[in-house]
C-alpha cells in the first residue's frame, strides 16, 4: 500500500490552466509542472496568463527585490 495516493481528479469547482495546451480545466488534469491554480472560477483560469504577467511587472519594479547595480554595494 503506497504512503501517498496521487489524486487523479481534481474537486468540482477547481479551476487551472494547462501551460502545456493553452487551456483551461476543471480539475488538475495534467501535472503540477504544467499548471497554474487551482482558481475559484474559470473566469479567473482563463485570465491566469494576464495575471501572471501583471505580477510579474509588480515583482520587477518593487524596490524591494532590486540588487545595487554592478560595482556598487548596499551595505544598508
């Protein structure tokens, strides 16, 4: 008997999107490498490209996660 049982069908209401085909599934359908979610809703599966962008230029132009440029230290 395995210690851990892989789950093969997702909740009803569990909403991802597949990087591997470009689509949204009820479900986590393919594998954890090739997703984002779960989402509350399709709605929101389908918008997770956008989302991700979105936090992505938040991320990149947070002060906050920016290293000093080359040649010069921050010591704090």
């Amino acid at each position: 008997m395995p210690l851990f049982k892989k789950r093969t069908a997702g909740k009803p209401g569990e909403w991802y999107y597949c990087l591997e085909h470009k689509k949204v599934e009820e479900g986590p359908d393919c594998p954890g490498k090739d997703r984002f979610g779960p989402y509350a809703s399709r709605t929101e599966a389908e918008h997770a490209m956008a989302t991700a962008r979105e936090r992505n230029l938040e991320w990149e132009n947070d002060p906050k996660w920016h290293d000093a440029p080359a040649g010069e230290r921050d010591d704090g």
